[in-house]
C-alpha cells in the first residue's frame, strides 16, 4: 500500500460527504423539506472535521519531508482526530440538550 493513501482515500471522503451535503441543501430548498435541509446544513460539521483529518495528513506528509521539524509528527494525527471526535460530540450534545427539557420527562 501507498504510504500516503490515506490522505487520498480521506479526500474522497470530504469531497463525497461535500456534493452530498450540497445536493441536500439544494434539494432540500426547493422541496421545502426541513428534513433534507436540516441534514444537508448537519453535514457541514461532518465536512469540518473530516476535512481537518485530511488537511492533518497532508501537514503530516509536508512535516516528514522538513529536515527541519525532528518532532514526532504522529501527534498532529492523534490532534486532529480529537478535534474529529470533540466535534462529533458537540453535535451530539446540540441536538440531544434540547429534549432535556421536553415536558414528557
């Protein structure tokens, strides 16, 4: 396997969810459907983060070419992948709070 392969697979990935989250606010606009937009404007978030995981293998992958950076640079992925997760749980935390205080609890 490539060593950078991942940095490709993980664009794909940000471009795929991108149209996908376009297609749904577009779709969602002119259907009128709360749903579809609601989900297409969620799936910004998903676009954030997964989009920071490939913009850290590409600094990754620039890093290990500098003679001078003598880090380790495996910590800009373990970063960048709780950034990943902390905006997952954000998103989590966002949509859950409101049903805290709905009146059947």
């Amino acid at each position: 396997m490539e060593k950078y392969s991942f940095e490709k697979k993980t664009l794909w990935v940000v471009l795929l969810t991108a149209v996908t989250m376009v297609v749904e606010i577009i779709f969602g606009l002119t259907t009128r459907s709360m749903a579809l937009l609601a989900d297409g404007i969620h799936m910004g978030s998903h676009v954030l983060a997964i989009g920071l995981s490939w913009l850290a293998y590409v600094i990754v992958r620039k890093v290990s070419k500098s003679k001078k950076f003598n880090g380790n640079s495996d910590k800009i992925l373990s970063l960048s992948s709780y950034s990943m997760i902390t905006d997952i749980a954000t998103d989590t935390g966002i949509i859950t709070k409101p049903f805290s205080y709905a009146p059947w609890n």
